[in-house]
C-alpha cells in the first residue's frame, strides 16, 4: 500500500492523526515533567524531605511516560516511511498483510497479530 493508493490515503489519514496526538501528549507530558521538576527545585534534599519520595516518583512516572511518547512517535515516523515505501500494511516478520482492524488500532502496526503474539 503506498500513500497514492485509496487505502494508503486513510493509512496517512490515521498516521497523522496518530503523530498529532502523539506530538500533543509529549508536550504536555514535557509541560508536566518541567513543572515537577521546577517544584522540586526548591527542596535541598529529596531524601530527607518527607514528600521527596513522592515527588522522585512522580518525577520518574514523568520521564517514563515521555520516553514512551517519543518512542512511538519514533514507530509513527517508521510506519510513515513503510507508507511511502509500498510496504505498509505487510507485516515485516512474515509478510503477510496485517489485519485492517489491527492497522486500524495501532495505526504504526509493523506486524500481523500472529507475530506479535509470539514476540512475547
């Protein structure tokens, strides 16, 4: 499937929308991260401060959240460039087409749901 073709025309659609969303969750997460960090900023100590654990936490639930938020920006752009290759839509492990209803929840799908079940 290539971005010219019909059905690449609603894969871009999806991817789009996808990467908007994403890009919208990263800055408010980074939005999130800085304030977090800001406030804690004023505390010499989180170790000693009875609410440092807390905001260590929060903190670090931060950061994580985000690293997952630019990690699948990073399959979006993957998914963008299959599009534009012709090979979006086959699963890259056996080459098979991945499910339209799968593409359709997990619109940056590299693979069938029969080779992503045995990853794990």
């Amino acid at each position: 499937m290539t971005a010219a073709s019909p059905g690449g025309l609603a894969a871009a659609q999806r991817l789009a929308e996808e990467r908007a969303s994403t890009e919208a969750r990263i800055t408010s997460l980074r939005r999130d991260f800085d304030a977090i960090v800001s406030s804690s900023a004023s505390a010499a100590d989180d170790e000693h401060d009875p609410e440092g654990s807390s905001t260590a936490f929060e903190r670090q639930h931060a950061a994580a959240l985000l690293e997952q938020a630019q990690e699948h920006l990073a399959e979006i752009a993957q998914a963008e460039a299959r599009l534009a290759a012709g090979s979006y839509g086959r699963c890259e492990r056996c080459g098979r087409p991945i499910a339209a209803e799968r593409l359709a929840a997990r619109p940056a799908a590299s693979t069938c749901i029969a080779c992503a079940s045995r990853r794990h």
